[in-house]
C-alpha cells in the first residue's frame, strides 16, 4: 500500500516556467489537498478536494491551479512561477466521515526552489 | 486565523517529560496533532473532539479545553524518536472531511541523551 505518492521530490524552476506536481493516493479517499511549508510558517492549505469535480481554494491559492478528475489524483499547477513559491509543498489525503476518522495521511514532499 | 503554539522550541533530556500548548482564538470542533522529523512528511499523533472523544497513540496524551479553545499536549519519560517538530492542526466547524484545517507554526522539540 503505498498511500499518498508526490512527484517530483525536488524541482528548480525559472521564474515564468510552469509546472506540475503530481499527487496520487491509493487508500480511495474522498478528501485531497496541497499544503506549502515555509519556514517558521507552518503548514498553510493551498487548494483542497472533497470528491472528484469538487475544489475550492485554501489559505494561500494564488498562483496555484488544482483539478480532480478522479478520486485517486490531485495535480497542483504553477501557472508561472515566482521565487515566493519557492517552498516544500506536501499533498495529504484524508477519509471522509468527520470526526475521529479525519486522519490526514501526507505525501513525502516536493522541494521547490524558484530562480 | 493561525492557532498559537507554545514554547517555540524546547530541549530536553532523554526520559524528561514536555507539554506543548496550542491555543486558538476561535471556537473549536476538532484539534489535532502533528509530528514532522527534519525533511520528511507530518506524521498524524492524536485528534481530540469537542465533546471528549479522542484517537491516538498509547504513549502520547492530549488535552482539549473547549471553554479556552486550547489543547495541550504531553510526552512523557521522553525519548529520542521524540524530536521533531510538532504541529497542531485547528477545525473550527463541524464538517466532513477536514478541509479546513488551520495548522499553527509549530514546537521544535529536541530530546538529547
């Protein structure tokens, strides 16, 4: 069972390129979301998925595109980067139902450093 | 609006006992809790519920003050594989799901021997 699967694990960007992250997780979970982490910052949401064709954005979306075309994949995309998204960005899948169940399950990382 | 964590940072000697403190200024559904080692991911701890329910590990217990909007952490008899970076993580609704989840800037806790 490999849970929540990020890739790339590493990336530099030019400023203005795009990209993809990708984010897939086998545990068939309804809810998806991507998370930066900046230093002395914290873990701050992105955009998040409740189901397939449903998103809505987080904290912190600009700049940032996310689609949900099937219950296991949730890809965030730079539209053009900029050095302030240089961050470690993480995906987590967590269990519908509320309560005690809403354990979040997190990818390994994806460091992305902008120049 | 973030949770606030307290102590920023705490070290300790192995086999000491350690609190950490996650406050919040809205009120609470659900809090949870959160440990990070240096370069890999968060890895889940404990949920607390408004109401008393709570799930988490045997050797790791947790608070939850609804009147205060706070929650309290305790490692006791500490060892080394407890440091890390601990993160709480705030619902300030009850919804499926955890979506909205607001994680504070978290406690660095290093354990030497």
């Amino acid at each position: 069972n490999a849970g929540v699967t990020q890739t790339p694990k590493f990336q530099v960007l030019k400023t203005g390129q795009s990209m993809t992250l990708q984010c897939a997780q086998d545990m068939n979970h309804e809810y998806m979301s991507w998370y930066r982490q900046d230093p002395g910052m914290g873990l701050r949401l992105i955009h998040y998925s409740v189901g397939a064709g449903i998103t809505d954005q987080g904290e912190v979306p600009n700049g940032y595109n996310v689609s949900r075309s099937t219950t296991e994949d949730f890809p965030l995309r730079l539209l053009s980067a900029a050095p302030s998204q240089t961050s470690v960005y993480f995906c987590a899948s967590s269990y519908s139902g509320g309560g005690l169940g809403n354990t979040i399950y997190f990818g390994e990382g994806s460091w992305l450093t902008v120049v | 609006q973030q949770p606030v964590q307290s102590p920023q940072a705490v070290i300790l000697r192995e086999g000491e006992d350690a609190v950490i403190n996650c406050s919040s200024s809205k009120a609470l559904y659900s809090v949870h809790w959160y440990r990070q080692k240096h370069g890999e991911a968060p890895v889940f701890l404990m949920i607390l519920l408004k109401g008393g329910e709570q799930k988490g590990h045997e050797k790791i217990s947790a608070s939850f003050n609804e009147k205060k909007q706070q929650s309290s952490l305790y490692l006791t008899a500490s060892q080394l594989s407890y440091s890390g970076t601990y993160f709480c993580g705030t619902e300030s609704t009850k919804i499926f799901g955890n979506e909205k989840l607001t994680f504070g800037t978290g406690t660095r806790l290093t354990i030497i021997p």
